[in-house]
C-alpha cells in the first residue's frame, strides 16, 4: 500500500470523489446479446448458457426441488448450521426494527392522512457463486423480502454450493434455480418457462451481473447498480494489526476492491503498512488489490479525514464512535476497533448489499424498504372539507384548473 500525503494525496481523492460503478461498457455489447436472446427464446437460450456457463448438466433441471435443498441442510455440519441460523436471528431481527408501520393522524379536524406499507408481489435474490460462494448473501437478500411480506420469492445462482443451498432451505426458500450471470437477470425481468419474471431483481454479482441489472432496469426495477468492495477506515491510535487485517478482508474480495485508510499518525500509516505487506503474501487476490488500489492517507487531523471519506462516499467506512455524529456518506458504519466490517458482512444484522461507486451520497444499503411501497392514505369528513376547501379553491384557481376548484367547491356547499 502507498501513502500519500500533499498534492498527490489531494489528487487521489479528487479521482475518487469522480468515479462511478464499474465501466461496463466492455461487456455490454455481449451481455445485450445474451438479455435479448433469454428475452426471446426464453428456457431454450437460459439452458444454453447454463450448462455452457454455471454448470448445469445437459439432462439436469434449472429448479433445484425442495427435497434437494433439505438434502443440502441435512448433510451441513452441525456448527455450520448454528452459524447459518444465528446470522439469519440477527438479520431477520434487524429488519423487523428497519420495518415501517402504518399509520393514521388527524391534522385538522375532520380532515386524517396515514400511511399503508405493501409488500412488493414477487422478488428476484441474486447469489454469487463464483470465486467465492456466498450463503451469506442469500441470508441478506431473502429476509429483508420474508420480513417485508413478499409472497413469491425467487432464488438464482450459479453452480451454488451446499452452503447455499442449506441456508435457502433454511429460509423455507421454494424457487432456487441453479443459473447465473447476465442470463439469470435476464429470466428474472422477463420470464421464462422455468423463472417467472419479477418486478424487482436484488443482489450483487460481476460486471456481466451489473450490466444486465443495467439493461433490464427500465423494465424490471433493480436495487442500485453495485461494482467492486470499498472500505475506508479512519483511525489515529487504532491498533495496527486491526487494521490491517480488516483491509486485507476486504481486498480479498475483488482484485479491484477499494481499501484505504486515513489517518493523522505516521507511525500508524508505516506499521499498517507494514502489517498489509506481511499478511498479503498468502493471499494473492488481497496483494493485487492493495497493490492497485490500496492507500494510505495522511492528514492533519480527523476532521479532515472525515470531510475526505464524506467526499469518497465508501461502502464501509470504520471510525472511531465519537466522529459518527460527521459521517454524511457511507453505506454502512463500523464504530470503533472490536468492530470489524467482517461483522456485517455475516452476522452482526444490518445488511452486506452496500451501494459503491459513491452512490452512498444518495442511498444506504438494502433493507426492507426495497421491498415495500408506501401509499399515502386520505379522508376527509363534512367538517373536514369546510376547513380544507377554501385554501384549496384558492391554490386550484391560481393555477387555472377550474376543474379542481369546482370538485372542491360542491362538496364544500353540501357539506
């Protein structure tokens, strides 16, 4: 990892403060060819690139049955079964505090608004299971939805492992389908014989996954566009092994994962640097990343290191309690030094799909709110509409809808 302090520091973070999620533009051209192929042959082009792509076998179905997923939890070890169900308590306890309520208040008399949540109808999960199997992800992804009331719940991923497969049966998940990539999106927007289309895809996954969320977008609602783990980290008296190990956990990830810590200590900047150096040399993705697009950078103070990670809207972003009440831009905070991003990652309970590409400036991660729609409610008595009307008569007219005064002014006069 490289420190950089001075101009060279500035002009890091002004680069980052520019980026966006990942450059699609080199698998687009390939993904539009697959979408459009799913979106007109339906099973016949899934199947094609499921047995070429995520290992699906040529007599093998795409639905994994129930009695395979029970399989899968029965034959996972013990502790691994307790993991699975302690993450699931703690994130499904997590989203029913995140949950909205209804509600109903009067603001005059006669006159009382509220609000209804509905659950979206139908959702798609989007698991990876490349480089990295992520049972993990379909905790974070299905129960947000479960705990949101949405009926019919579709699981994809490709060539999933038993982990996987254990905790969707855990999960009482009933549609898994053994399919990934931009072929997986492409089924969930608009359907084939063996996916029924969704109305809204979550999950994260490669650049082929994003582009396709990307392409499908103005017909299926997606989360957010997702590219590579970010994690920034401020710290001046942390401790150095902490640190490092937390950078090296994310770098681990992606080769083109974002890890940076900010500090006002040099002695801190050398010694983590150090640590990374030690701990990477067993771990190649993680040394590639650091070596990339790791850094260290040095400031006068933490109020500037907090002003700088507000400008770099990270993913995760680990500081110190007492600078939480500054944090404007992060998708996910990490208070002080027992709490490693590895703990959101798994169990701790709030969510791991975590907006990058600084689109924290707009949005955390993913919660139940993605997977409810609010609709406003209304109603308004006699008594009501003789208090209401006559403001509203007034704005309707100034702006020329004699139609909406008049709808107004009737029932006013009958009241």
């Amino acid at each position: 990892m490289r420190i950089l302090e001075g101009p060279k520091k500035n002009r890091f973070v002004r680069a980052l403060e520019q980026r966006g999620a990942n450059d699609l533009a080199e698998v687009e051209p390939a993904v539009r060819r697959i979408v459009n192929n799913v979106r007109r042959n339906g099973d016949r082009a899934l199947r094609r690139y499921a047995v070429r792509w995520d290992g699906l076998g040529k007599d093998e179905s795409v639905r994994v049955s129930e009695a395979d997923l029970h399989e899968a939890w029965k034959g996972t070890p013990p502790e691994l079964q307790d993991a699975i169900a302690q993450a699931a308590g703690n994130i499904r306890r997590f989203c029913e505090w995140q949950k909205p309520e209804e509600w109903r208040r009067e603001t005059l008399p006669g006159v009382w608004v509220g609000q209804l949540v509905r659950p979206l109808e139908s959702v798609g999960c989007y698991v990876p299971g490349g480089r990295y199997p992520l049972p993990s992800t379909l905790l974070m992804t299905v129960i947000p939805a479960q705990v949101a009331g949405v009926p019919q719940i579709r699981v994809v991923s490709p060539h999933p492992a038993q982990a996987t497969l254990a905790a969707a049966a855990f999960l009482d998940v009933r549609e898994f389908c053994r399919v990934g990539g931009a072929q997986a999106v492409a089924a969930l927007a608009y359907g084939t014989e063996s996916i029924p289309r969704v109305h809204k895809i979550v999950g994260p996954g490669n650049r082929y996954v994003t582009a396709a969320k990307k392409l499908v977008a103005f017909d299926c609602a997606i989360e957010f566009l997702a590219g590579p783990t970010e994690a920034v980290f401020i710290s001046q008296e942390g401790d150095a092994v902490f640190v490092a190990c937390d950078l090296v956990a994310q770098a681990e990830h992606d080769p083109d994962a974002l890890c940076i810590l900010i500090t006002s200590s040099r002695g801190l900047a050398k010694a983590v640097q150090w640590e990374v150096q030690r701990r990477t040399r067993a771990n190649p993705i993680a040394a590639k990343s650091l070596s990339l697009r790791g850094a260290i950078l040095l400031v006068d103070s933490l109020d500037e290191a907090v002003e700088i990670a507000n400008r770099i809207a990270p993913e995760h972003l680990t500081i110190p309690a007492a600078l939480a009440p500054a944090v404007q831009n992060a998708g996910s905070i990490f208070l002080d030094e027992f709490t490693p991003q590895s703990a959101g990652d798994y169990i701790s309970g709030p969510n791991h799909v975590l907006p990058t590409g600084a689109m924290a400036r707009l949005r955390g991660g993913l919660s139940v709110l993605d997977f409810v729609r609010l609709l406003s409610c209304q109603e308004v008595s006699g008594e009501g509409i003789r208090g209401i009307a006559p403001p509203a008569i007034v704005l309707a007219e100034a702006e020329g809808l004699r139609g909406h005064a008049e709808s107004l002014r009737v029932r006013c006069a009958n009241a």
